[in-house]
C-alpha cells in the first residue's frame, strides 16, 4: 500500500442548495483510494456518501460549494470521465436512455475515448456485454434497454462504465434497486471486473453485510463525515465506533447476507441543514459523555485507518 | 462467468400504453364522427331561415318556387328523416348542394382541400423544425443568455394574433421588399406548367406558412427547451456525462433524443387548432382553401356547406392523430409494433 | 393562498404583467371618464397621424374616429369577452368533468365521446359556425368562444375527481353519511380547483385572441369597436397609413402577453413542487 494513491481527500466540505435552505452535506471528510483498492463506503440516506461520489466524477451541481481538497495524486489532475473514472448509479431503471440501443450507449464510450469507429466499438460492445454476463449479446446488443430486466441493466450500466477501461470505478447503491439473488450476482461481477482489471472501486451502499463481500476496506459515514475507516476484517471484527457497532450489530442480528435498510438504530439521522456542535452521533449514542454533546471529537489515524469518537482512546 | 443464473427470460413486454390509446381512439373515431355529425346538423338546424332562403335571398321568388326548391333540396322533410338521408349520402360520399357554388359540397371541398392540406403540412414542418431547433439551443444551457433570449421571443410569438403578424410579414415581404408575392396560391394567368407550377405555388406559400407556423414555432420550442430541462436532471442524463461524451453529442442525442417525443404527441394534438388557425391565414393571404371556403360559406349563409367542411375537417383531424400515433409509434422504441421477440 | 401570493410577487415580470392587466382594465372601465370622446363620432380630419394633434393622440381612422377611443372601446369589448368566456368555459368544464367524474360508468363514456367529438372539431370553425347561426353579437361571440374551450378545463376536472374520489377523507365522508351532491359540491369541487385556475390564463388568452380573430374575418359585433376589426379596417390602407393596423396589434399582443405571464406566475405560485430550472 505504498504506492502512490490514485485518490487523496483532505477536509472536504461540500455544501448544496435544498428546498430548505443550503445542506452541508459533507463536513470534512478526510480519505485515501490506493490504486486498484475496492473500498466501501457506508452510511444512511443522508449522510452525504452520493455526495461525494458526485465530487469525485466531478458531477456536482453548479451551485455546490466546496472547501477542502480533492487530489488524485497518481493522474496528477482529475480523472477524465469515462475514460479514467467510470461510474455506475442506483436505479438501473433510470441509468439507462430508454430511447438509445445499449450497443450504443456502451459503443459510444469507446468512440469517444479509444477513437474507435462504430463499427468496431459495436463488436467490442457485443464483447463487453458477453463479459458481464448477458447471454447471446450479438442478439441483444440493438436492443432497447426496456427489453432487458433490471439485473441485466445493471450488467448493461456496468459494461458501459468499465468500457474504456478507467482507473478508478464509482458505484452508487448499484444493487439497492434489485432482488435480494440478483444483489450478490452484481457485487460479484463488480469485484471480479475490477480486480482482473486492476481497477479502484468505490462502492457507497447503506448495507454494511452486503459491504463485507467485496471490501478491502470499509469507511462509515454518519452526517457528512466519517466516523471510522478500517480493512474490511478488523473493521467488522471488532468495529470501534458506536455507530459502526450499532451496524454490524444490526447486520449480525438478521444474521443474513442479503440487503435491508438499517432501521434498528434507535432515533433519526440528524436535520443536514442543522451543524451539530459536537458529535452528530451523540443524540442517539447509547454511551454518549457530556462533552459529546458539545466538542467535535477529533479524527485519530490517517486516510487509511482510523475513527472519530470521545470514547476510543487515540 | 456469472451468465444471467437466476433471471429469468424477459417476457414480451406488455403494449405500450399509447398504443392502447391509439387503438382505444380508432374504435372510438366512429363514434366521435357520429356525435360531431349530429351536433353540426343540430347547431345549423337552429340556424334561421335555410338554404332556400338563402338561395333566393339576392333573386327574390315567389311561393311556388321556394316550395319546388325545398321539395327538389329535401328540405321539406321533417329534421329526423333529413338527418338520415344525409348520413346515407355520407356513405356514399355525397355531402349535399351547395347553394353559393351551385355545385355539390363534396366537389366545392374536394377542390379546396389540396391547397389547406399543402398548408397545413408546410406551416407544421416549419413549426417542428424552427420550434425544435431553437428548442434544442434554448435547452442547451438552461439559464444562459441564448436560453432567455430565445425564451422571451417564444413568449411573444406565443402571444401574436396570428392574423396581425400575417399583415406585417406581407407589408414587409411583399410590399416593402417585394421579395414574395402578396395573396393568391399561384400567379394568375402566367400558364406555369409542371415543376415551374410547384415552384410557383411553394413561393405563394412561404408567407401563409410562416405565418400559420411561427405561432406554433413558439409552443414547439417552449416544450423542448422544459422537456429538456427535465431531461438535464434525469439519471440517464448524469450517467451519459460520467461516460464523458462530447458535450454535442450529449444534447443532441442524449437530452433533445428524450423531448422530441412530446413535442410529436401535441403535433397531433394541434392539428385541430391549426385547421382552425388557417381560416384566419388563408382569408389574410387570400388562399383559396378549407379554411376560407368556411368563412365564405359562413357570409353566404351556406349552411349545408358549412356542415360539409365541419365534417371533413373532424375527419381530418381523426386521421392526423391516428398518424401521429403511429409516428409516435415508430419514434418511440418502447412502443412495440411487430412481434418481434427477444 | 397568502403565500402563494407572496410567491407571485417575488417574480417581477408576471407581477408587472398583472400591474399593466390592472391598469388595462381601470382605463377601458373609466375610459368615458379619462378620455371622454365619442369613439363612433367623426370628430377630426381623416387619416390624422398619431402623436401631431393632442386632440387625437393616437391619430384617427379613415372616417375621422379618434383611435385612442376606439382602442379603449376595444379593450373593454375585448376584456369584457374574454372574462365572460373563460368563466362560462370553465364553469361549463367543472360541471361536466365533476358529473363525468362522479358518475362514471356509462355517462363517463357518453359524456367523454362528447368531449372528444368537440375536441375533434376545430375550435375556430365551430365558433364561426355558432356566430353566423347566432348573429354577430357579443353574447354569440361569448357562447362561441366557451363553446370550444370548455373540454379542457372539463378533462381536468374529471381527471382530479377520478383520482379524488378513492381518498380516505372522502370515503369518511361517505361513512359519515354525507349526502353526495354535498361531497361533490364541499369536498370533491374545491380540491379539484387549483388545476382549474391555472388553466384559465391559458383560457383567457385564446379567448382574447379569437375575440380578435372573429372580428377581424367581419364577424364581431358590427356596432362596438374591437382590436380585430380596427386592425381589419386599417388593412385597406395598410401601406400607406400602417400605424392604424399596428397600434391596435401592439394593444392586442401586449394584453395576451400579460395574461400569459399573469398565468404561468400564478401557475408556479399554485404548484411550487414543480422544480424550476
């Protein structure tokens, strides 16, 4: 892990506009991508992790505001989209241009990137769509995306983003959107394209079981900032953060490796247009001190490793 | 590697919903005619006098006259029996006499209806292509300045009498510039024949045209530029600029590709308004068509005329929409015509 | 409904739009009043040019009628329609939606054929077609108008009646044993409202742009000056004296321009969820 990091965040903060009155959706987040690490990022719908997927492909709304730095020290500059970042959204049913062929839509990334005819990226799409598993894709590539199911969508949304083979793949939720079997199909295809591949992935999801089957590591999110990362193992052994504990408890207790929202942690995420003054977590922290309610606790460790609690001993 | 394990084969999606509606709207077309049919009959019914006092109104006659002509015309019948003769006559393509050409409706509107087809046809495709056009430029960059511009000028457009702004582009035109002829559908007396005679005719059309079109221009490029602004904020939209596309190719096949289609559906729905719209054009630009042929029937008090043009124009505007439909059809690769299985 | 007034008048154009409709109206209501001239009476030379002789600001037409009167005879002509019009348009619409939407089964089908059959026609032609059986008064001309616009408003009002209907406080109110007409009438009508309302700029702008259009084919009420009918009389001279044509274009699109801004700022203020861009 010495090598030099493909994505290196420092005190990012992002702020968008809401309905509400503008939402400071991350509030300093400090993080490191190796390349062709597969790291997972969990948090609850809130907590800013599409947010920063967002900042990373460069996606975010004109308005945002950002403060902190975004550094992808092995490019020297921020990736190119497409051909060096790829990202793959939630909804499957919506990811796709209903009124374009998916040999279009994944033959395109290839014209544009590789300088390739259409001829040519349509035969290399057929290759692609055989690779992430839709059967006879010489028959199916001058198809609309209505004709296939949500699975194979994702299979299709997936080909798309891997197509000019980037350095660095973003996934957001891909798999909240499917049936419970076809879940753990898609996660296994992600992580075999990107290790076969020596891709980077960064996985958001909210489902910390899910999260285990292709992790190297694990960061938490809660409210805007991370809370702890680890490697997958030690993280889910012997998770240090009351947050990270409530959810492996959570994930132990329905004993299952398949998705569902996290409901069992008492209380509700907190209002993101309101800046907690001390730790977010504290409100619906069983173990919370007094100074939780009002001192920030400060991050302990690197990019790489660490968490943010009064209660963990640095 | 991991080969669809657990999915199933996708079955043949169900129709799409607007082909339901465009077989919905032909099994319920003839029903529709036949209400428009007996709402026109009853609305000239009313109407005072009829078209023997009309006839007669510029000669004068005596009783015995009018009671032949009535007789000879059917108008002597009572209104029930009248309304059935004229529906069996409809079967066989009889709309009646007109009594201001002293000629049968069916030839009278046959006649006329080229040139308020040719219209019609020529001001929609100026409409979809300026409107969609500038549509397109104005979504391109919501909020920008091109964007303001071209909406501000949708905005008046939207709100010219059609018939006012028909004045101005022929006092600039034609008058001032003389660069296109005034009124009329093809010069009078010049003889053209063949391609020289098209020509001539789609010259005489370029200011009627625009004029019916513009209007319409203004509705198409509002409904792009917010079908557009919609499309900016869809998922497929975020997935085809992470892929890095050119920005072209974005907007042009990516965000407009997903406007057009509503854009086509009121195309269609328009129809009927524009038919309308090409009274007011074709009496300002004297076209002898559809549209001023009612409005003469209407100063001439040339009701079963009047009846005639009511019930080809209802008709008219059926078979537009079935057209659109099938259009949308065709446009709109969810919609699946043929059984062609995955 | 204060706030969404509050969120009408954020927006300076549709406010400024409804000040000059505002302003319209008092002139055309006050107009014996702020500009006492007969606009019938042959009061000055014909053919004045506009902005020479104060007596006649906006010149006069080709018989000698002072066109600034005329213009404001027009605007209540033209207001007076259009106002008539879309309330008879949309009270006609409400009904038949709300009885088609009520009723459902097979008067929703007869009632939506007949709909559609009016839809079918051409707005424009039946309304020539009523002002010629009718004559050409500005009752006629009200009916004509009303007579094609009501089958919108009438889809939208069954449409939100349909969807109304399944609703929980609706089917309390069955439970309750509220007579039906009174759950029409109190609870379904009033919701079905909002969607009514912003119909009726779009409403009140053809109605004002076909008032035109009749009385510029000749078909307007032969004894009231109106927009379309000055513009129809100074086409004759349409070259040589072009201001008599374009003075009351300019009074024709500026007003529909207003109600449309007046309508899409009310529209926006009635349904802020709609995003904008």
């Amino acid at each position: 892990m010495s090598a030099t990091p493909l994505v290196e965040l420092a005190g990012l903060r992002v702020r968008l506009p809401g309905p509400r009155g503008p939402v400071e959706a991350l509030r300093g987040v400090d993080l490191v991508l190796g390349p062709g690490e597969r790291l997972v990022l969990v948090g609850e719908s809130g907590s800013g992790k599409s947010t920063l997927l967002l900042t990373l492909a460069g996606l975010l709304p004109a308005e945002a505001e950002l403060a902190g730095t975004v550094r992808f020290p092995a490019l020297g500059r921020p990736p190119l989209r497409g051909r060096e970042l790829g990202l793959v959204l939630q909804d499957p049913f919506a990811s796709l241009h209903p009124m374009l062929t998916v040999g279009e839509q994944i033959a395109e990334v290839l014209v544009t990137h590789r300088g390739q005819g259409w001829r040519a990226a349509r035969a290399a799409a057929i290759g692609l769509l055989e690779r992430v598993g839709i059967t006879r894709p010489e028959r199916r590539v001058d198809d609309y995306p209505h004709r296939f199911s949500g699975g194979q969508r994702q299979r299709i949304a997936i080909a798309m983003a891997v197509a000019a083979g980037p350095r660095l793949l973003l996934a957001d939720e891909p798999t909240s959107a499917l049936d419970t079997v076809i879940q753990a199909q898609i996660l296994e295809l992600l992580s075999s394209l990107v290790r076969e591949r020596g891709t980077a992935l960064l996985l958001v999801t909210h489902d910390l079981a899910l999260a285990a089957h292709c992790a190297d590591r694990i960061a938490v999110l809660y409210a805007g900032r991370i809370v702890e990362v680890a490697p997958a193992g030690p993280l889910l052994q012997r998770p240090r953060h009351p947050y990270t504990r409530a959810l492996v408890a959570t994930a132990r207790d329905l004993g299952r490796l398949g998705g569902g929202p996290l409901t069992e942690i008492p209380g509700l995420p907190p209002d993101p247009t309101a800046t907690p003054a001390g730790c977010a977590f504290a409100p619906r922290c069983a173990h919370a001190l007094a100074r939780c309610g009002t001192e920030a606790p400060a991050w302990s460790g690197d990019g790489r490793a660490g968490v943010a609690c009064h209660l963990v001993p640095p | 590697m991991a080969r669809e394990l657990s999915e199933p084969a996708v079955p043949r999606p169900a129709p799409h919903p607007s082909l339901v509606l465009a077989r919905r709207r032909l099994l319920q077309a003839p029903l529709v005619l036949l209400i428009v049919l007996l709402g026109a009959f009853l609305l000239l019914e009313l109407a005072p006098g009829d078209a023997v006092d009309a006839y007669l109104a510029g000669l004068g006659g005596d009783a015995g006259l009018v009671q032949e002509l009535r007789a000879r015309w059917g108008l002597d019948r009572a209104a029930p029996t009248r309304f059935l003769l004229y529906l069996l006559g409809l079967l066989t393509g009889d709309l009646g006499w007109s009594v201001a050409f002293d000629r049968p409706v069916r030839a009278v509107v046959l006649e006329r209806l080229p040139v308020t087809l040719a219209l019609m046809a020529s001001a929609t495709l100026l409409a979809f292509l300026v409107g969609s056009g500038l549509g397109v430029l104005a979504g391109a960059r919501p909020g920008s300045l091109a964007d303001r511009l071209l909406s501000s000028l949708a905005l008046v457009l939207n709100a010219m009498p059609s018939f006012w702004l028909g004045l101005v582009l022929a006092l600039v035109f034609a008058v001032k510039l003389r660069w296109l002829p005034l009124a009329g559908i093809e010069t009078i007396g010049a003889g053209h024949t063949g391609l020289a005679r098209l020509l001539d005719t789609a010259r005489h059309l370029v200011l009627p045209a625009t004029t019916l079109g513009l209007v319409y221009a203004a509705l198409y490029l509002r409904m792009m530029r917010a079908g557009m602004v919609e499309a900016w904020r869809s998922d497929h939209v975020r997935a085809a600029r992470a892929k890095g596309i050119s920005r072209r190719r974005l907007v042009l096949r990516h965000v407009a590709r997903s406007a057009v289609l509503p854009v086509v559906t009121v195309l269609g729905l328009q129809s009927a308004t524009l038919l309308g719209g090409s009274v007011v054009v074709e009496s300002v630009f004297a076209v002898p068509g559809l549209g001023r042929l009612a409005l003469e029937a209407v100063v001439q008090r040339d009701l079963a005329l009047l009846l005639g043009i009511l019930v080809t124009s209802a008709l008219l505007v059926v078979l537009v929409n079935l057209l659109i439909d099938l259009l949308y059809a065709r446009l709109d690769p969810r919609v699946e015509l043929g059984a062609r299985g995955p | 409904m204060s706030r969404a007034l509050a969120r009408f008048a954020r927006d300076p154009a549709p406010l400024a739009a409804a000040l000059l409709l505002l302003l319209l109206a008092a002139a055309a209501a006050l107009a014996p009043l702020l500009w006492p001239v007969d606009p019938d009476a042959v009061g000055g030379p014909p053919l004045a040019a506009p902005l020479a002789d104060p007596a006649h600001p906006l010149g006069t037409d080709r018989l000698g009628r002072d066109v600034l009167a005329r213009l404001l005879q027009g605007a209540r002509v033209s207001l007076t329609v259009a106002l008539a019009a879309t309330a008879a348009a949309l009270g006609m619409g409400a009904l038949v939606g709300l009885l088609a939407g009520l009723a459902g089964g097979w008067t929703d089908e007869i009632v939506m054929r007949v709909t559609d059959a009016f839809q079918t026609v051409p707005g424009f032609l039946l309304a020539l077609a009523l002002v010629s059986v009718l004559g050409p008064t500005v009752t006629s001309i009200v009916v004509a108008i009303a007579a094609s616009a009501w089958t919108g408003p009438a889809r939208l009002v069954r449409a939100e009646i349909a969807s109304l209907r399944s609703r929980d406080f609706v089917a309390a109110a069955v439970v309750l044993g509220m007579p039906r007409h009174e759950i029409a009438l109190r609870l379904l009508l009033p919701n079905a409202l909002p969607p009514i309302l912003a119909y009726a700029g779009l409403t009140v702008a053809a109605a004002i742009l076909i008032e035109a259009a009749l009385s510029f084919l000749g078909l307007g009420d032969p004894n009231r000056a109106s927009w379309g009918a000055m513009i129809a009389e100074g086409r004759a001279v349409l070259v040589s004296e072009p201001w008599l044509s374009i003075v009351p274009g300019l009074a024709l699109l500026a007003t529909v321009l207003a109600v449309n801004l007046v309508g899409e700022g009310l529209n926006e203020a009635l349904a802020p969820r709609r995003a904008r861009p």
